[in-house]
C-alpha cells in the first residue's frame, strides 16, 4: 500500500489540453495503437509521465472527434486487432498551434519561478 501512496504523490498532473499535445506529438512519429502512444509517452518522459486507459482513450475519441487523428483497425505486432490513429494534416497544424501555446506558457512560468534570470 506504501507502494501505491508513494507512486500517487510522485505523479505529475498534466494540465489541461497537455495530454492532447503530448498525443499529437507521438503520432507525429508514425500511426499507432493506443498502448503503444501511452508506452511512447511514458518511455519519451523518463517514466514520469503515466497516461492511464480512462484518461488516454477519451482523449484519442475527442481528437477523432476534430478531425486531428484519423483510426483505422489493423492487426498489431502480437496479432491482435487493434485500432490505429494517425495524425491528419489538421492534426499536424493544431500541434504547431499547440506546441507554441506550450512554449509561451513555459517562458511565462519560468519567469515567474526564475526572476533573476531575466
């Protein structure tokens, strides 16, 4: 139980609209099943951020949603048939969009955090 306490207080909360991007940004890389951008984020953010299923899957349905990912089934690497997203070129422009909002809104914190640095 220990365990579990202490793993819950080292997890990151992702701000609103974060997981979106940390999405299309995976996608960005190649189509892929839904385990496989949760292990991507996870492996890309040295263990520290964990996208469970009941997060990751309303997500991957809400950019569907907005044209930014397109799904289509396939059988995976195990066999198994899976669905794939893919970035659409809508996707792709959201994610410049995305990504500069992140960039802005790092500078901002960290003016805020480091004063004396700027």
């Amino acid at each position: 139980m220990a365990e579990k306490r202490e793993r819950y207080q080292n997890r990151i909360e992702l701000l609103q609209g974060t997981l979106d991007m940390l999405i299309l940004q995976t996608l960005q890389w190649g189509p892929q099943h839904g385990y496989g951008i949760s292990v991507a984020i996870r492996n890309r953010s040295g263990e520290l951020l964990q996208v469970d299923t009941g997060s990751l899957y309303p997500a991957l349905h809400r950019l569907e949603k907005q044209k930014w990912i397109a799904a289509a089934w396939k059988i995976s690497e195990n066999n198994q048939r899976a669905k794939y997203y893919r970035l659409t070129a809508t996707g792709k422009k959201q994610l410049t969009r995305e990504r500069s909002k992140w960039s802005q809104l790092s500078d901002a914190i960290a003016g805020v955090l480091y004063p004396e640095e700027r």
